[in-house]
C-alpha cells in the first residue's frame, strides 16, 4: 500500500490541464473544429497525415516540479517527497490528457456554392485525474507515530483514469453571414477504465492521557474501486501483454459509449466574432472485464499498540479488522461520464488586408484582416468542482497561408503560461506546432507544466480561393 500511494504522488508529475487554448478557434488548423465543431473553416476538403495530424501531450504538476524530486542537491529523496507532499494540498488537481489522431478528413457537400461540411476521424486518447491523496501520503510515508489524535481523510483519494478510442463524425454550415452551426457525433470505445470517486472515511489513532502506552484506534472506510478491462492483468494465470492486449481492447473489444460536440461562431460585425463550443458531452457503459473492488466497514481497537512484526502474534488482531473491513469483489456494470469542456472567445479583428486576388467565389469581395485580438474562456467538469482558465490571446496572419497565435492563459496550474502556435501551408501541405509555457524551457526540470501539439495536413481549396 505505501509503494501504491507514493507512485501516486509521483504521478502528479505527469499531470496538466485539458486546455487547448492554443488550438482553439486557430482556423488555418483543420483540428481547430475538435474542439470547436462551429469552427469558421473554409476548405474543398482536407485529409490528415496518418498518425501525423494530431500528436499532443500535456505534462505537469499544480504543485511541483521535477526538480524537486530529481534535483543532484544531496537531500534524501525520502525527504524530497516529505517537502512536496506537505507544500501540496489535498484539493490540488492533477489532470494529463494525451491524443493521437490515426486518420482524420473533411470535405465541402453540396457544390461550389455551398457552405456545408462534413468531418470524421478516429483518436486515441488517455485521460488521468487525481486529486492530491495528502492524508494518505502522510500515513504511507510516516505512519501514524507523529499525528496522535489525527484523523486522516479517506475521501482525499479520488482518481479517475481511461484509455479509449473515439470515432466521430461532424457537420457544420454557415447559417447565414453572421452565424455558423456545427456538431459531432462520436462512438467510445474504451480498453481500460479505473474509477474511485466516491471514497469516505477516516483513520484515527488516539493515546491514552493517563495510560501512555495505551491506544484506541478507529477506521471506518468506504472506499470502492471500479475497473474494466483490466481485472485479468492482475491474476496469476495470466501470460499475454499487457500494452498489447489493452490496444486490443481500446480498437476492437472495449467498452461502448456515445457522445456529442456543438459549436458556434456568431458575428456581432464582420470584424467583431463570438464563439462558444461544448466537447465531449457524453457516456460510456462499463461491461467488459468489470471489477469493484470495496472495504466498507468500522473498525475500532483499544488496547497497547500491538507489534505486528515481532512476536505479538496479532493474528487475532488481523482476523477482527479482516471481518470489520472486508474486501468485497463485485462484477456489476457501471456507467462513467467524459470530462465535459466548455469554450467560448471574443475575438475582435483589424488592419484589413486587401488583395484583388481575395474572393469568396460568390462575386463579393471577401474582407480579412491581419490581427486578431481577443479573450478565450475554458473550463472543465471534475469530480468536486470545475476546473476554469482565462485566457487573452493574439494572432497575425504574417502571410496569406502562414498564422502566428500568442495566448497568455491563467489557470490553477499556472499564473504565467505563456503559448505559442505556428500554422503554415506550402501548396496544398499544411504543418502546425503549438507548445504551451514557452518561458519554462530554458530549464524544464523546473517546469511545472509542459504542452505541445504537432500535426501535418494536406488542405485544397478551389483555385478561386
């Protein structure tokens, strides 16, 4: 149990926020309209590199950094753990999304003349969310010797974690001059779920004032682990690969789910844009290899503090807590719902940019501009309460086909976050790169978050365009 608890105080170091602020309403991107489905694109059709056209990752922690643990300074790693679990605190949020587009495509229905599109896809995706365990960390690492008359917070473990598949399909049209409306259907598959949320309970340890070497104890627990698709990895009889059978799983036998996307973009003026977009709204029924594990019950001791590795013999002692608490296995499906996201912006555009060759090929010039400056609001659904950022935001098209995006986002993870995205188009190829907390990579050890996304596309449009 300790080695368990301590792994997952070292997991908040592969942590961050689900946060796209770089991508989001960078419409240059075809992957813009993931996390906008009412994304303005424009595009004859489009069609991503295979794996290629969507690789990110997002790495970090709300409340330390590598170096802390790592760093070559001659204090015991022991030590360094005690530092980091007590400078955190136990509603610190650690979150760390990773995707991979496998395939990925749109193309304009309807002719020349329409403004209807259609999008599909299939990603891989990894999801991870914890809250700090800080009372079980301090018992795990300590014991209870030094926190007489404490009460360690049981509910303070609360994780989730999933790896899954997701094919979606989208349509968006632009309604009018003013408004576009898009939407996205998807299918989850997922290869493996953990889920453990709805954890209480205490752990107390008392010492008698006028009797020193006496002690009452009390535990009461209700804690409850759910899985799917991973119960067989753990027993003995088990031979095969691990990575291989949940990849197995998350393309061709998960668990099944649905879900939706909705956007829009709203002109309030030709240079003055409001967007707002709702990403994953969506379930998935657990079924496949399903396991609960639960110890529910009370326990309460009194007496001297038994010594359970010497000659005590505190079989009994085991025997009562054993029938207190017992672990229980139960195989009942189970329902989890996706991290909802919700975005919205307010963009205003200047400097026009005028071009005989710029046409909408309807007969009417079409007006663009080299700046986009504006605001960008994200937040997200978790067990206890939302996580939110704000971000202001500014793009320049330094070419016709070559966009810059700087964003300046504050969050929980971080007050200076400062991105940086890229997007530019050789002929038909388009190659994009957006990296978060550009300021940490002088020394990344020290970062306490780290983002990137990469991606390569192939964008035609009609030669008018």
């Amino acid at each position: 149990m300790k080695k368990v608890l301590l792994l997952l105080v070292l997991f908040q170091f592969s942590s961050y926020s689900q946060n796209k602020e770089v991508l989001y309403n960078f419409t240059s991107i075809p992957q813009s309209s993931l996390v906008n489905p009412g994304a303005d694109v424009s595009y004859k059709f489009y069609f991503g590199v295979p794996v290629l056209s969507g690789i990110s990752a997002n790495l970090g922690s709300s409340s330390f950094s590598a170096y802390d643990l790592f760093a070559d300074n001659g204090v015991d790693f022991n030590d360094k753990v005690r530092n980091v679990i007590n400078k955190s605190s136990s509603n610190d949020r650690m979150v760390t999304n990773q995707q991979l587009e496998l395939f990925s495509g749109g193309f304009r229905v309807g002719g020349r003349e329409s403004e209807s599109y259609i999008s599909f896809g299939m990603y891989q995706e990894f999801d991870f969310f914890m809250y700090m365990p800080k009372d079980l960390a301090l018992l795990a690492l300590d014991g209870n010797k030094n926190y007489m008359g404490k009460a360690f917070n049981l509910g303070d473990l609360s994780l989730k974690a999933e790896v899954l598949s997701v094919l979606h399909v989208g349509f968006h049209k632009k309604i009018n001059k003013k408004l576009v409306l898009g939407g996205r259907a998807k299918i989850y598959s997922s290869g493996a779920n953990a889920t453990s949320t709805k954890n209480s309970g205490f752990i107390y340890t008392g010492q008698s004032t006028t009797t020193p070497n006496m002690y009452n104890q009390s535990i009461s627990s209700n804690l409850e682990l759910k899985t799917s698709g991973i119960s067989k990895f753990t027993k003995d009889e088990y031979e095969g690969n691990v990575a291989k059978d949940i990849a197995h799983n998350t393309f061709f036998n998960g668990s099944l789910g649905l879900g939706i996307d909705a956007g829009l973009t709203y002109y309030f003026k030709e240079n003055l844009q409001f967007t707002a977009s709702v990403i994953d709204v969506g379930f998935i029924k657990q079924t496949k290899d399903i396991e609960t594990l639960t110890y529910k019950g009370t326990y309460q001791y009194n007496g001297a503090n038994p010594d359970f590795l010497g000659s005590d013999n505190p079989e009994n002692v085991f025997d009562e807590f054993d029938q207190a608490i017992p672990r229980d296995t139960l195989y009942n499906k189970y329902t989890t719902w996706r991290p909802v996201k919700v975005y919205s912006s307010l963009q205003y555009s200047f400097g026009e940019y005028r071009s005989d060759e710029d046409c909408n090929c309807r007969g009417q010039i079409q007006r663009r501009y080299l700046n986009d400056v504006g605001v960008q609001f994200f937040a997200m659904s978790a067990p206890r309460s939302p996580i939110a950022a704000i971000t202001a935001f500014y793009k320049r098209s330094i070419f016709k086909k070559l966009d810059v995006k700087a964003t300046y986002t504050f969050d929980t993870f971080s007050s200076k976050n400062i991105g940086l995205g890229l997007s530019g188009t050789l002929g038909k190829f388009n190659i994009y790169a957006l990296v978060d907390n550009v300021l940490e990579y002088k020394d990344v050890s020290k970062a306490n978050s780290v983002a990137f996304q990469f991606g390569l596309n192939f964008v035609f449009q009609n030669k008018e365009d």
